[in-house]
C-alpha cells in the first residue's frame, strides 16, 4: 500500500498460471473495501498478464512481470 496526495493505493501480487480476470479483481478490491480501507486505486502485478478489459478502467495499475525487470 501506498498513499499520496489523494489517498491511498492498494497492491495485490498475484502469481498464477492464468492471466488475472475481471472478476478477481472485483473480489480482491471488495476485499479490502470490506476491511475498511479507503483506497482511490488498486495496482496488481500479475505474472501471466491480466484480461483484456481490465486495461479500459481507470481505477486500476496493471503492472506485468516483465515491466518489474526493465
């Protein structure tokens, strides 16, 4: 976790074989909701990529494995 001049951001690290859904994220971001965090953005770092769609939303930081190495 982060914060900055807006708030909070959240980091879940996720090492699967397949590329991170929709819906894992929307399970991982109720998750911390549920505990009471504030966060204004999630970032996840995924070893296999992530689905198409999460790249179109605003609220979230998508960071490959391969950007971690550059």
């Amino acid at each position: 976790m982060t914060e900055d001049d807006k708030g909070y951001i959240f980091y879940e690290v996720k090492f699967r074989k397949n590329p991170l859904s929709s819906e894992r994220v929307d399970k991982e971001i109720a998750q911390v909701n549920g505990c009471g965090l504030d966060c204004y953005r999630y970032g996840f770092i995924s070893r296999s990529g992530f689905a198409q769609e999460l790249y179109d939303r605003d609220d979230l930081i998508l960071i490959s494995l391969e950007q971690m190495y550059k």
